[in-house]
C-alpha cells in the first residue's frame, strides 16, 4: 500500500548513528534516495557505507544543525545532489543528564541550541524546497520526555522537546497552503548507542517499566516516520505519535503487576 517514497528525496539529520541513522535506513530500503547528516565524518562515512550495500542511494554532509550556515548548506547539497527535498525528518538531538541544582546557564543553551533551535533552522533551510516538492513532508523527532513523562535530570531536556511541539503546530498552520505536512514522532525508550551509554541498570528499568516488555528498534521509529512521508498520510498534519511499547499507559507500578 504505501509505495510512494520510492525515488523521493529525503533528509534525515543526526543520521550518523542511533534513531535517524535507523530511520534513513527504513527510507533507503523503500527506494529513497537519502541524504544523511552528522558532525561525526567516519561515523558518517561507516552509515553510508552500511545503508548503501544494498545499492540505496545514501550520501552524507557534515553539518551542524545549531548553526545556520550549515543548515543553509545542508539543504543546498541535497538540491544539488538529489534535486530537491520532498521528506525532512529533523531528527538530531543530545540528551545530557544534569539535575535542576546543578544545572547550568550554558547546559540550558546547548540543549536548546540543538534540540530547539536546530530543529527550527533546519525546518526554516529546506522550506523552499518543501514547498517546490508539491508533497512536502516533515518529520520531527520529539520524545516522550517533556510532552509527556517526566525523568530526574532531563528538565532541559524534556523542556525542549516539548517546545518542538510547540513549533510543530504553528508550522503545520503556515505550511499547509504549500502542502507541507509536519508531524512528530514520540519515541519511548529506543536502543541506540546515546541510550546505551547510560547503562545497565537504566536499560533494564526501563524494559521493566514497558508494558511490552521490550525497548524499541530504531526501525520502530523509521516506520512510523515512512508513515508520516506517504502521500497517503497527505491529509494528516501537525500530530503526534507516539511508540513506545505501551510505556506511557500504567497508572501504577501496581498495574504493570497485574498485567
Ligand atoms: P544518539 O545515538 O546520540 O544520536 C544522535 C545523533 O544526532 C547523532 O547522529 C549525532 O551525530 C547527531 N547530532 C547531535 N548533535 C548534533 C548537532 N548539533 N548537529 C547535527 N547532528 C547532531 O541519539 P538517539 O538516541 O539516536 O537520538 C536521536 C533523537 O531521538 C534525538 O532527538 C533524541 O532526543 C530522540 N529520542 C531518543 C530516544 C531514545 O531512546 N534513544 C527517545 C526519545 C527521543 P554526530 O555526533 O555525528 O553529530
């Protein structure tokens, strides 16, 4: 049924690794050409290299998404390289841990100069080309943590990608005359290598606390952005979806119990 990524060109930010790289993988095996982007070039260079195997069409630019000037360029190389832009899934993000006491001014800028302002940079650099697509399509990687839950050391975090949703639903209203749909992934817990780095005892609390009793695939989250990017999602903007394996149901610790 949905067969129509096939040949369109897609951008997917922070795509060296973890969720997007999972993501520019679900695109290029459904026959999109992808252009991915990082600041990490031989990371850059091994996701390429792993994606294009098959014989996808997979390139990379290094470009920070805090910084315009690199979005700006961003946006040009997949013109040039792929002919326009019809799918953006803005995706990079950081995630460090610092309690509200000790956290400081500049903890509070950097999670925002990527997560927030990156994310706005990114969308506003590959506006016109969206818009000369005729079908545009952007993705935001959001989270649970902020729209939803909440988590001891990530009030910056959870702040921020809250206030993505908040530029989500204004940008669906001043993008809809050119047909550009925007929507939000909400990932639980997904194992990459950012969540592996917080380590066991974190990971296995979490899979105690999923209602499925499993943390997600970076896949998991790639299909639910190849869903957003089909024309047969064309008439759905500005939402959100979550996947998480249940994670945010339980009322209780009592009623994973009796599950
Ligand atoms: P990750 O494994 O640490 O990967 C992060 C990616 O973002 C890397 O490719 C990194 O590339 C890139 N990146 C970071 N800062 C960047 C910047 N300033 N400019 C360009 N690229 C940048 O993290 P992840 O778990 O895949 O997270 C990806 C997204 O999913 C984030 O937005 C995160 O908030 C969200 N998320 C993750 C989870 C989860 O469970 N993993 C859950 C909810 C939401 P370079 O190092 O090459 O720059």
């Amino acid at each position: 049924m949905f067969t129509s990524i096939a040949g369109r060109a897609v951008v997917v930010t922070g795509a060296t690794r973890g969720i997007g790289k999972g993501i520019a993988g679900v695109f290029a095996r459904s026959g999109a050409r992808v252009l991915v982007t990082g600041r990490d070039e031989d990371a850059a260079k091994a996701t390429v290299a792993e994606l294009g195997a098959g014989g996808a069409e997979v390139s990379y630019l290094l470009a920070d998404v805090s910084r315009r000037e690199d979005c700006e360029r961003m946006a040009q190389a997949a013109a040039d390289r792929l002919g326009g832009i019809d799918v953006l899934c803005a995706n990079a993000g950081i995630f460090p841990d610092v309690k509200l006491a000790d956290m400081t001014e500049h903890d509070i800028d950097s999670i925002f100069a990527t997560n927030v302002k990156g994310t706005m940079l990114t969308v506003k650099a590959c506006l016109p080309h969206l818009e000369r697509s005729g079908h545009g399509r952007v993705i935001l990687t959001s989270s649970i943590t902020g729209p939803i839950t909440g988590y001891p050391g990530w009030a910056h975090y959870g702040a921020s990608k809250a206030a993505q949703l908040g530029f989500l639903r204004t940008a669906a209203m001043e993008l809809a005359p050119d047909k550009i749909t925007i929507n939000a992934v909400l990932p639980g817990n997904i194992i990459t290598e950012g969540l592996d780095g917080l380590g066991q005892d974190y990971l296995d609390g979490m899979t105690a606390s999923i209602p499925q009793r499993r943390l997600g695939t970076t896949a998991d989250i790639g299909h639910a952005a190849l869903f957003f990017a089909c024309d047969e999602a064309a008439y759905i903007t500005g939402q959100t979806l979550v996947i998480d394996g249940g994670q945010v149901l339980p009322e209780s610790l009592q009623a994973l119990d009796e599950m």
